[in-house]
C-alpha cells in the first residue's frame, strides 16, 4: 500500500485531507466540464490531474500552497485588470455639485440637477462639467484628457467647450448643450468600455496558448514518473507553460489603450494592436486630411487699376461675417495684412454663387463665374483664363466686381497639412506602399503626392468608389488601413483592414473609424503603428515569462531533484515578473509626462 493511501485511510489523513479536497472541487468541477463536455484536454484539467495525484499521495503541503497562490494570483490579477480598466474609462463622479447663474445670481445645485440651457459657471482651476459653447467669459482650456494637445486652448464666447476639461486661466460661462452621459467624455467612455471588453478575446487567446502547451507538459510528466516517480513527476506536470498568459494579455491591452488615450488616441476596436502589424498599405483620402478644411489665398489678380490690398479689403468686408472656408481664408490673409475690414449694408447671399454687399454707395459683388454672369457682370477674356486656369490646377477662384465692372480675381488653394510630409517620412517604416484618394482632378492630386512623397494617388474618385478601390488593393493581397476624415468617407472606412479618422472630439460617437485621432491632426498617426509593435513586443516578452520558468521546472525535475514547491515558486515568481513586464510601458509614459509637466513648471517659474 502506498505512503499516500495509509494517510488517507487513517483518521488523522482524513480529517487533515477533507479541507482540502473540499477547496478543491471548484478544480474538479471546472476540469470535469473541459474534458467531457468540451472534449478536450486543457489547463483546468491539468489543474485536477495534479490536485488528485497530490491528495492521493499525501502531498498536502504543497497542494495547499499551489491553491493559496493560486487564488492570491487570481485576486491580484483581477484587482490589476480591474485597476486599468477603471483608470481608462472613469470619468464620472468627479462633479457633485456645480454652480449656476439664474436671473443674474450665482447659485450652486446638484450635479444631477443640471439640464440644458442652464448657464454653468466655471473658474481657473476648474473642471468644466458640460458639453457646451460659451456665453461669456475667456479662459486658457486644458484639453489634452481628450485630444491629447499639449498645449492649452484660448476659448471665449462662442466657442464649443467639453466635459472634463481643465480651465487653467479665466473665468467663463457656459450655456449647456449635453450633460451627464450625453457629454462627448460620457461616449468615449462607453468606447472605452466596449473596447475593454475585447479583453475576453484577448483572455482566450492566452488561454489557447496554454491549452496548446498542456499536451507537452504531460508527455514530460509521464517521463519523469516512470523514470523518476511521483516527486519529480509532480513538478514536471506543473510546470504550467503560460499558466498566467490568459490574464496578463489582456491587463497588457488596458494597459497600451491608457496610453494611447493619454496621447488624444481613441481605440474603438481592441483588435487594432494586432491588425497593425499586419498593415503594408496606407490610403489618405485628400480633402480634410492630408489637406486642412480652410484654404489660403494663393494669389490676387487685381484689373482695372486697382492693387491687392484694395481688392482684398472689400472682399473681406462683404465676407466678414460668414463662417464658410472661403470666407475664413480671405478674412485670415486680410487679418495678416493689416487691413481694416468697412462697415456693410443691404447684404445680399445666395447659397453657392455668391454675395452682394453695399459699401460707401458702391455695390461689392463676390462670387463665382455663375453669379457675375447671373447680374449681367461682363467677364474679361483675361479673367476667364485665369478661372479656367485655376481650375485646372485643382484651385478655387473667386470673381470681385465694384457696381457692375469685374475688377479681380482672388484664387484659393488647398492648405496642405504642416505635419503631413514628416508623418508620411516616418510611416515608410511601417508601410511600403502609399495611396492618395481624392474626388479633385488629376493635377492637384499628382502635385500632391510628389510633394509628398507619395507614389500612388486615385483622382477624380467619387465617395461611393472609394470601397471598390480599397477592395482592388486587398485582392492583391494587401493589408490596407485607411486614413480618412470621417464625413464621407464611412463606407471606405468599414472596408479597410484598420480605419483611422481625424475628427474631432465632438463626433466621436457616431464617427464610424475603429481609431480617431483626437486632435484633428496627424499627428499621431505613428504613435498608432508604435503603440501596436510595442504592444506585440510586450506580449512576447510576457509570454517568455510564463514559459521559461516551465522549462526551468522540467529540466529541474530531471536533472536538479526539484520538487513540487520549487514549480510552484517558479510560476509565482513568473505572475510578478509578468506583471511588471505589462505595467513598464504605463509607468515609462507616466514618468515621461511628469518629467515634462517638471520643465514646463521650471519654465513658468523662470
């Protein structure tokens, strides 16, 4: 009769073994369910083959420490998971109460009380607790928890502000818009919380690993029994390969979402860190992207004896209060010039053609070739060539009568983004192949991928075709993400492996990319294609961690004397290392961002 059998059959073994088999059922059960209702031989019935084998041959001491750390384990690895995960998506329960001006008075209510209309007060050093546009007041705005800019934003009255956002410097009022869960930081947080959910895909596929590893980790353990007995057999058999991989994975993806949030990235979609690896093909729709909404002056033809300036102020005086993009460039290229913008009358706009202002007894017309001929306006053969030139050359041009003589033309290009030739420089990393698509002609386009560097460009692409484009290039077997900016761009966006938008913060919610990029720019573009190879290279490192010491408990087993404690303290020692192994990259960021929160303090105090 074995050692372990007269234990158990002695009053004493009883008494001392019924705790523990007692502890161990959950085991039992768990691997009772894998191998005969899910037909398969996984880690939980690795679990009950070693509890057995060390009840049945008294090996009470170091089955109880296996469980003790197990459920340790499980309680530190669900309080990490659960750590990250709230410091990603928390962003409520910051504002119990808020104060607001009624009828001319100051008064404070609950959070909970707010609704919309109501005029919210907020001060330096406070958090703004609505989505809303400003009434009164100017402030210096913190935005970076939600586009991840740097720099502060001068608001005053008129401009959109967000919930949980810092005024820094100022006093303002806000009239709500959206309060609560309707806030734009509300909708990110239910991005975020559904992309944490990918976590379970994540979890199964460390698990896998391990499940795949357990086949192995048996052969070696029916080894060492017949060769070496049931000491070294029960080491060998826990050895565990990735016994912890199912849990770190996914603490590791909270983990690089923190960061990437930190930096104004959204991930709408978990699966993103991986699909970038993947990715050889970069497509950037043009207009909106790789170029800004708002265009800039690029010449001024002035006839009739008259210079720039003089034509340029009277067409920034008839548009000075639009909001158009044509009307913002002429306004900024005046604003630059120091020209004084004159006093208006008897407005007159007709959508897509033009306007017709009256200043100082003269009627100022401005607008396209349709409108002048529209009022009977008498284009000059030279103004019809420089319109049919700039056209051809993908530009906007816009005609200027006086009464009802033409007297110029202004024309407008496309601003191409400052930040888009170095991004594109450090995306051939990533890619070896880039595409320019665009609805424009086929000059505009060309000359913009040669400035750029781009080889390959779509002209003349309508919307609806861009889909079909995408799908042409992964015919061919490319692994395509798409760089749009989200307005008419949804259908291309859902084709492409990965899609990323430019759009802002105010449109999260129903933008239909997997990645935005919160500040409108792209910036951060590879930041995306970095966080994803660091985040791969994380994942190995940590599944090294869970592997090595396995290996280290076999060839122990074998060669060394180990015993079942030895395993034991190996697996444990890879659960701390593997945890810290997926919290590095969050710790080197946060000791990044206060090194540089230090010298923009020493530079303030200097």
């Amino acid at each position: 009769m074995a050692r372990g059998d007269r234990y158990l059959l002695s009053p004493g073994g009883y008494s001392q073994s019924a705790p523990l088999i007692y502890v161990t059922i959950p085991f039992v059960r768990e691997g009772y369910r894998e191998v005969v209702k899910d037909h398969r031989v996984g880690m939980r019935a690795m679990d009950t083959l070693i509890a057995t084998l060390c009840i049945t041959t008294g090996q009470y001491f170091g089955w109880s420490l296996a469980c003790s750390f197990l459920h340790l384990g499980k309680k530190v690895l669900k309080k990490t998971e659960d750590h990250s995960q709230k410091k990603l998506v928390d962003v409520f329960g910051q504002h119990r109460s808020v104060w607001i001006e009624k009828e001319g008075i100051e008064v404070e209510i609950p959070f909970d009380a707010l609704k919309t209309g109501d005029i919210v007060v907020v001060n330096a050093g406070e958090t703004i607790p609505v989505d809303g546009v400003i009434v009164r007041g100017m402030a210096s705005v913190d935005q970076h928890i939600l586009t991840g800019e740097s720099q502060p934003a001068d608001r005053e009255s008129g401009d959109k502000v967000f919930a949980l956002t810092l005024v820094l410097m100022g006093r303002i009022y806000v009239k709500v818009e959206k309060t609560g869960e309707e806030t734009t930081a509300a909708s990110i947080a239910l991005i975020l919380n559904r992309t944490a959910n990918f976590k379970q895909e994540v979890q199964l596929r460390g698990e896998a690993v391990g499940n795949r590893l357990v086949l192995p980790n048996l052969a070696f353990g029916g080894i060492a029994l017949f060769t070496r007995g049931i000491e070294s057999a029960l080491p060998a058999l826990n050895a565990r390969f990735a016994l912890y991989m199912r849990v770190l994975a996914p603490i590791g993806m909270l983990n690089f979402l923190n960061i990437a949030s930190h930096h104004g990235i959204l991930i709408k979609d978990g699966r993103v860190l991986d699909r970038m690896l993947q990715v050889d093909t970069i497509i950037f729709d043009k207009t909106g992207t790789l170029t800004e909404d708002t265009p800039h002056i690029g010449k001024i033809h002035p006839m009739e004896g008259y210079d720039e300036n003089e034509i340029l102020k009277y067409v920034a005086s008839a548009e000075h209060k639009q909001t158009h993009p044509i009307a913002k460039a002429i306004l900024k290229e005046a604003g630059e010039r120091g020209l004084a913008v004159l006093a208006t009358d008897d407005v007159e706009y007709k959508i897509g053609y033009g306007i017709a202002v009256t200043i100082d007894n003269r009627v100022i017309r401005v607008g396209s070739a349709r409108f002048m001929e529209a009022l009977g306006i008498t284009l000059p053969p030279e103004m019809r060539e420089l319109d049919k030139e700039a056209r051809h050359q993908g530009h906007t041009s816009v005609m200027v009568a006086f009464d009802d003589r033409a007297v110029g033309l202004v024309e407008l290009h496309a601003t191409v983004r400052p930040e888009a030739k170095s991004i594109i420089r450090e995306l051939r990393r990533y890619a070896t192949s880039m595409y320019i698509i665009s609805g424009d002609h086929e000059m505009p386009t060309r000359k913009l991928a040669q400035d750029l560097g781009i080889d390959h460009y779509f002209a003349e692409t309508l919307p609806e075709n861009k889909a079909a484009l995408i799908s042409q290039l992964q015919n061919q077997g490319k692994i395509v993400c798409y760089v749009g900016d989200g307005i008419n761009d949804s259908i291309a966006l859902k084709k492409a492996n990965v899609s990323v938008s430019l759009r802002g913060a105010s449109t999260v919610a129903t933008d239909t990319a997997q990645v935005i990029l919160m500040d409108e720019s792209l910036r951060q573009l590879a930041r995306v294609f970095d966080l994803a190879r660091n985040f791969d290279s994380t994942m190995k490192s940590t599944l090294a961690t869970t592997i090595v010491p396995g290996i280290i408990s076999v060839t122990g087993a074998f060669f060394l004397n180990f015993r079942l404690i030895h395993s034991i303290l190996l697996n444990q020692a890879s659960l701390v290392v593997g945890l810290g192994i997926t919290a590095w990259p969050l710790l080197q960021e946060k000791r990044k961002s206060e090194r540089i929160e230090y010298r923009k303090a020493s530079e303030e105090l200097n």
